[in-house]
C-alpha cells in the first residue's frame, strides 16, 4: 500500500480489485482489474469501432474465390 504522503499532487488514482479463478489443475490464477471508468484521460480518447459480421465476412470471401483473388 502507498501512503496519500508519497503519492504526486496530480496523480490520478484508480480503484482496482483482485479477481481469482480456479484452474482445471487446481490452482489459484488471480489478476488485477482495473476500474478503467475513472481514468480521466481515457474517457476523452475512448473509441469504439465496428466490427464485421461473420455473413459480411462470408460474403468477401466469396467474392474472393469467384474472383481468383
């Protein structure tokens, strides 16, 4: 743990807790997770992009054979 004392006046702090999951052998994986919602700087740079559906997907490839491409 680091004291508020150490810490720089700007900093922006992120809550985070632990997730821990069982593996098949039996053994304890945990990781970090942060609450990416309260970072400040990634709310303005956030971007969403589409993705392409499996029948657009299915469709360019088809093309793409008939095509000989």
């Amino acid at each position: 743990m680091v004291s508020q004392a150490d810490l720089p006046k700007l900093a922006n702090i992120i809550v985070s807790h632990v997730i821990y999951k069982y593996k098949s052998d039996g053994t304890l994986k945990a990781r970090i997770v942060p609450h990416g919602e309260m970072d400040d700087e990634k709310a303005f740079l956030r971007t969403v992009a589409q993705t392409m559906s499996v029948e657009v997907l299915r469709l360019l490839i088809s093309i793409a054979a008939e095509n000989s491409w």
